[in-house]
C-alpha cells in the first residue's frame, strides 16, 4: 500500500508455496506451515520471499470475517463459475450457490466464497484470486465518504472481531487524509503460480506431502511490480 499514490497492490500466494522458512535454515516447507511458528515466521518468511520488509499484519478469523462483512452491509463480487461450496449449509441444511456474474453477499456468503477451493478448476489458485477480490470489495466499500466519516463507530463495532499491528494513529490519519483530499485509489492484484510436486517439508519430520513448487518468473514479477509500487509508481496487472 503506498498512501501517496493510493496504489494498493494485493499478491496471493498460495498456501502449498513449497519455501524455505525463516526459522528453517534454507530448509524448503509449506507456506501455510509457517503459522506453526506463529505470525512473525508468516512475515518474515513472505519478506524472504519477495525480499521486503513487512511493517505490518491484519489478522481475522471466520466470525469475524462474517461480522466485519455484516458490518458494512455485505459485498457485490463477481464469480467466474456457477458452483456450490462444499463446506458451507445455510440455514436448511443445503450447501451455498453462486452463480456465474454477480453475487450480493453477507458475512456468511463472502465467508464462504473466499474459502471454496474444491469447486474449480485450478482449486486453491481460483480461491486465492477470489480472496483477493473480497478484500478488494471491502476496501472499495470502506472507502465511500459515508462510511469513512462514520469509520470510529464502525472500528468499535467490529474490534473484537481481528487483530492488526498497523497503529490507530496511521489509520485515523489515512482516514482524515482521504476525508479531507478525496480521488479514487488504483488497486491491483497478481497471484505468483507454480506446478505441484511431492516432496518431504521442514516441519513433517521427513515426511512427504504435496507441494507447490514455485515458478521464478511468478515470484519476480511480483517483486517487480511490489517494488513499483513503493518507488511511487502507478501498476496495473493484465
């Protein structure tokens, strides 16, 4: 996030990326195994990665993921498939639709939409991009005049529901900023790929799991375009 262009730039990366930890000594092991860790191996392992420095985390679980998309009157995303979610039942005890185009969602319906990954195609590459896009949706939300002037009423509500090392002080002062300038911010996403491969990880003791392992020329466009970003310049991703 670069605050003086109002460039946002969101990288997935998928959770079978098959990298060396920071705590792991060059060994190579699952991205998502990283948590084990806790979040300063998650930072640091993804800073290893893209070499950068990571300033700051934002954290949520499932209920609060809900109560914060409640919170602002639910998301408009668009799906590239007609599927249900495997892992989700509404109220009568059938799985949760989406269709091909537009999607009106609440907490439970974005919830559910950012988690599916067995219902495509390229599976966790899909649910990567389709997180990338709600994240994208909140912060278009979140930055309308109404809710930025209502957003100290808004951080109360849903407080309880994440946890984030960014400082109220930086936050207030983006808010007051954008209130105050106003002009539209440019956000893009890009997702790093890979092939998958079997493969003994860092942290399962020599034993085998499926992995991703990464594609270079992924990872250095994301550098690329990361580095753009905090140099000031405007991307855009095709």
């Amino acid at each position: 996030i670069n605050t003086k262009t109002k460039q946002v730039l969101l990288v997935s990366t998928p959770r079978d990326y098959f990298v060396p930890l920071s705590i792991s000594n060059g060994a190579r092991d699952k991205l998502t195994h990283a948590g084990i860790y806790g979040i300063n191996v998650c930072m640091d392992t993804l800073g290893m990665l893209y070499d950068i420095d990571i300033d700051y985390y934002f954290r949520v679980n499932f209920s609060g993921f809900e109560k914060i998309i409640d919170n602002i009157g639910g998301i408009t995303v668009y799906s590239d498939y007609d599927f249900y979610s495997y892992c989700s039942y509404d109220e009568i005890g059938k799985r949760l639709h989406y269709t091909v185009g537009e999607n009106k969602l609440d907490g439970t319906g974005a919830l559910y939409f950012a988690r599916e990954r067995y219902a495509f195609p390229t599976g966790d590459r899909q649910r990567g991009e389709n997180q990338m896009q709600v994240i994208q949706k909140v912060a278009e939300k979140l930055l309308s005049t109404e809710m930025l002037k209502n957003y100290s009423a808004l951080m109360e509500t849903v407080k309880d529901s994440f946890e984030t090392t960014i400082p109220y002080s930086t936050i207030s002062s983006i808010v007051r900023n954008q209130l105050k300038k106003g002009g539209e911010w440019n956000i893009v996403s890009y997702s790093v790929d890979g092939y998958g491969s079997t493969e003994a990880p860092y942290s399962l003791g020599g034993a085998y799991a499926s992995v991703m392992i990464p594609n270079k020329e992924t990872v250095e466009k994301a550098k690329e375009l990361i580095d753009k970003v905090v140099s000031g310049e405007i991307v855009t991703v095709s």
